[in-house]
C-alpha cells in the first residue's frame, strides 16, 4: 500500500491522482506507435462500427445484385470470390481485434489497479487527518482543562486578596 508523501503532492499543496498513472505510460496503442501499428488499430477498431456493417452490406447487396443480373459474370452464383473475400477479411479482422481487445484489457487493468492505487492513498490521507484532528481535539481538551485549573487558582488567589485586604483595612482603621 502506498501512502500520501510530500514529495506525490503538487507545489500548490495538492496531490495528484494520475501519479499513479504515469507508471502505465509505456502501455502504447495495441499494435504499436509506428504508422502501421496506428493504422491498424483504427482499422480493428471500425470493424464493429455501424458504418462498416452497413458499407459492408451495401457492396455485398451490389456484388450479388450484378452478378444476378447478369451485368457482369465475374462471381457467378454460388458467389465462391465474394467467399473468398469474406474469409480473407476473417482471417485479417479476427486476429486485429483479438489484439486490439488483449491490449485494451491491458490498459483497463493498468488504470483500474492505479486508480485503486489512488483510492488507497485517499484513505490513507484521509485517516492521517483523521488522526491528527483527533490528537489537536485531545490538545485543545487538555488546554481547556488548564484554562479551567488556572481560572480556579486566579479566582481563588483573588478571594485571598480580597480577604487579606479587607483584614489589613479593618486592622489598620481601627487602630
């Protein structure tokens, strides 16, 4: 468990909670941070996006629409290329969003740990302040409780005065 320092607290007094954040930093995008790598996760990430299903359905609605037709023969029916391409495409997509997915999970665990991470030192903070306020509360009873012995002994020490002045009058008035 990590605990609040003054060295994990800003300038300003603050503590920041992505502290514990900086650590995954390295966890770059799933395939890399190269061209390719960037590329090809925005390409894993489209697969499962309502505007791939739809241009997907769409040329595969053309692609048989135009061999049915007879507008062109390049795919007759039972359509074996548009097969093909479909198990071309599965045999690219699945893989690419496997690793996408891996990688994510990655991540999520990372941030998740160091926001408990977080959570702990919060806690840790906030019994650290829980602790100190209940030892100035028992400072503060205890001052109180001088204030109140030495408001005691002054009231007394007065009626001593008092008293000693009030002899001393009478003494010395009637002589």
């Amino acid at each position: 468990m990590q605990t609040t320092t003054i060295t994990d607290q800003h300038p300003n007094g603050t503590g920041s909670h992505l502290r514990f954040h900086l650590r995954h930093a390295h966890l770059a995008p799933a395939f890399g941070s190269d061209w390719f790598g960037l590329k090809a996760e925005v390409f894993a990430r489209f697969f499962g996006t309502p505007t791939f299903l739809i241009a997907q359905s769409v040329l595969v609605a053309i692609w048989i629409s135009i061999n049915v037709a007879g507008v062109t023969q390049f795919d007759v029916y039972p359509f074996i290329l548009l097969n093909l391409a479909f198990s071309l495409q599965a045999a690219y997509a699945a893989p690419l969003i496997l690793l996408a997915q891996t990688r994510q999970a990655d991540r999520d665990k990372a941030l998740s740990d160091a926001d408990a991470q977080h959570r702990e030192a919060l806690a840790a903070a906030s019994l650290e302040r829980q602790n100190l306020a209940a030892r100035q509360s028992a400072q503060i009873l205890e001052l109180l409780q001088q204030n109140t012995t030495l408001t005691k002994l002054t009231q007394e020490l007065s009626q001593r005065i008092e008293t000693l002045t009030a002899e001393m009058h009478q003494a010395l008035c009637h002589r």
